[in-house]
C-alpha cells in the first residue's frame, strides 16, 4: 500500500521536546524570553469568532510589516509555516536534477539533505575549513550545481560570514542559480544578506520568527527575494496548501514584527549571557567555537560527545549531540537564561 516514493525517505530526526519540565532545556534553540507583550495583548482579546473565517492566502499585512522593516515591497515576502516548510518550498522551485548538485556546507543543517531526498535533488557537501568556518571558494571550485544553501550564521557551529564575503561570492557564482541563505540565527550579531536582493535576484535570505522571535511555537518563517522568485514560491504554495499560515500567526506575527526594541533587548542580552558562558566554558578547559547564534558549539578534550550528552542529560540538562564524524565530540548548547546557564555551568563542573 505504500508508494516507491514514500519507501525511499530519510526523515529529519527533531531535537526532543520532553512533554515535562524536569530538564534545562537547551537543545532546540528556543530563546528562553517570551515573545512581545504585544503578542500576549493579541492572545487575551482575540475573538474566538475569527476563527470561522479562512485566513487571507496572501497574508498581505504580515508581508507589508516585514517589507517595510527590510526596505522591500511585499512582492518581495514570502511568509510560510515555519522557515522549514518556506526552505522546502525553495528547494522544490529552485533546485532540480537537470544542472547537477545542490551544494551546502558538509556540516550544516541536517533538513537539507532530508529535502534533497524528498525532491530528488542530488547533493554534493562541501568541506568546511579546519576552524569550522565556511569556505565559500571552495563552492566555486565545483564544475556545476543547480544551486547553494548555506545557514548565516551557519548551524550547529555558529560561525558567521561577513555581508561582504556572501557579496564576494554571489559576485563569482552563477546567476542563473539560486544561492538561499539560511539566516535563522542572524540577529545574534550577524549582518543580514537582505539588502543584496536587489544586484542578485538570483539571491533568497529565508528567516525565521522561532529563534530571535521567541515563537517556535506559532510556527512562522519567511523567504526574502525577487519577486519574480517570491511569485514562484506563491505557485509552490497554491499548489500545496492555499492556508499555511492561520489567522492567528498571521496577525501576532506582524504586531511582533512591528515591535522590533523588544526583541533587540532580548537579543542583546542572550548575547551578553552567550560571551560569558563562552568564557567560563574556557576557563573549565573546553574548546569552545566563537558563536554568532543563540547557541555554542563546544567540545571537552579526553571526553567523547555521547557522554557529554548523556551525563548531562542524567543530570537533569538537555542538549544536542549529532552523532556524525568531524563533528561527534561536539554538543550544541542553546544560550538560555543566565539562571539556566549557570546552573549548566555548575552542572558541567561537577561532572567533567
Ligand atoms: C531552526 C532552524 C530552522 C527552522 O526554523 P523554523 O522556522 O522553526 O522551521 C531553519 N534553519 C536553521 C538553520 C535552523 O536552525
């Protein structure tokens, strides 16, 4: 009874989400701040009655909020459910079997081979450099590609690139292609790529409301581009699901979009509790990758991964460990308040 298709897929595993409070929980990148005030006056006043209606398909008021912020027009927002279903959007418009692979960083976000699979798109991972940094020379040094997708800030490092390096590359890279940047974490002190839309249509910034937004849980991300690019995602769209985004996230995603002091403040300060955790990690003798994002990528020399993981975990603190080579000493820690990440301070002191 199952399709061929169905048979073949490799589904992407989800960090846990513990459905009781007994953990510190720093394995998912949620911020640890709840969202605007102004998202908690919508919730209270809503009128059930709403609900009745279909939301607008176009989400017109929420991509006028976003435009307006990014200097660009509404043609030029595409806002989806959740920054993954806008990622698999793109990969299905844009990347194809016809003009070779998709190239994205060898360790990066573990959706987009899971993508590539569910569209058939074939892949090719490129090598990071020994500091974990991208190398994005190194993607110009293949023959053909349908496309680049990177993260900025890239996951679960944390390293960033400078605006100008992505310039640098879009400059060399072919503009018949699609190059997407991923930058789910950017408001952690990176510089966003948006203001290349216009001298690279062939560039898309897709972003999300789950990280710096403190909305994981609305579900609620966007892709910037061209609006010829904005207009085939739309196709994409309508010919999936007309309605992906409800009435309700549609209207707290704008007034959370207009209340950018708020979400400044909030990001500042994880950025504040990240340095310091990056500090004392040091001085407990970790190795520890300067981060960009909500989160530090951090090894133990003489320690293996899965019993970082796993000790932590017995001890009431969940965070990430991908079990993959080059990377499987490594957890991912997500910055969280600095009441937490004390408490994950003195919790690693005790064990390692
Ligand atoms: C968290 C994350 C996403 C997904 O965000 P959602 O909007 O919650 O779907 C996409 N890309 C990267 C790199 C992420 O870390």
């Amino acid at each position: 009874m199952y399709s061929s298709r169905f048979k073949k897929l490799h589904p992407y595993t989800p960090g846990e989400q513990p459905q009781n409070q007994e953990y510190i929980k720093l394995n998912t990148n949620e911020n640890p701040y709840p969202p605007s005030p102004k998202v908690e006056k919508i919730l209270r006043e809503y009128k059930a009655g709403d609900l009745r209606l279909y939301p607008d398909p176009k989400a017109v008021k929420l991509r006028e909020a976003i435009g307006e912020k990014s200097g660009l027009t509404p043609d030029n927002v595409f806002p989806g459910n959740g920054s993954d279903e806008v990622l698999s959007f793109c990969f299905y418009a844009f990347f194809g079997e016809e003009n070779g692979p998709l190239l994205f960083p060898e360790h990066t976000y573990s959706f987009y081979p899971v993508y590539c699979t569910f569209y058939n798109i074939p892949y090719t991972k490129i090598s990071l450099k020994e500091d974990f940094n991208i190398d994005l020379s190194r993607f110009l040094d293949t023959d053909e590609s349908c496309g680049v997708i990177f993260p900025n800030p890239n996951a679960p490092t944390g390293r960033l690139l400078p605006v100008d390096a992505v310039s640098g590359f879009l400059e060399k890279y072919s503009r018949e292609r699609a190059v997407i940047i991923d930058e789910a974490y950017i408001d952690f002190g990176g510089e966003s790529a948006a203001s290349l839309i216009r001298s690279y249509p062939n560039c898309i910034v897709v972003r999300t409301f789950s990280k710096s937004h403190s909305l994981a849980g609305l579900r609620l991300g966007y892709a910037l581009g061209s609006t010829d690019a904005v207009a085939a995602l739309m196709t994409v769209k309508d010919s999936f699901n007309s309605y992906p985004l409800d009435r309700l996230a549609q209207t707290i995603g704008e007034a959370a979009f207009r209340d950018e002091e708020y979400y400044k403040e909030i990001s500042r300060k994880i950025i504040k509790t990240r340095e310091r955790i990056f500090t004392a990690l040091k001085n407990q003798h970790w190795e520890v990758l300067p981060s960009s994002s909500n989160f530090l990528f951090a090894r133990k020399p003489g320690i293996k991964g899965s019993e970082l993981y796993g000790r932590l975990k017995k001890a009431g603190v969940l965070v990430r460990h991908f079990d993959l080579p080059g990377i499987e000493d490594f957890i991912r820690i997500t910055v969280g308040t600095d009441e937490q990440m004390d408490r994950f301070l003195e919790t690693c002191s005790r064990l390692f």
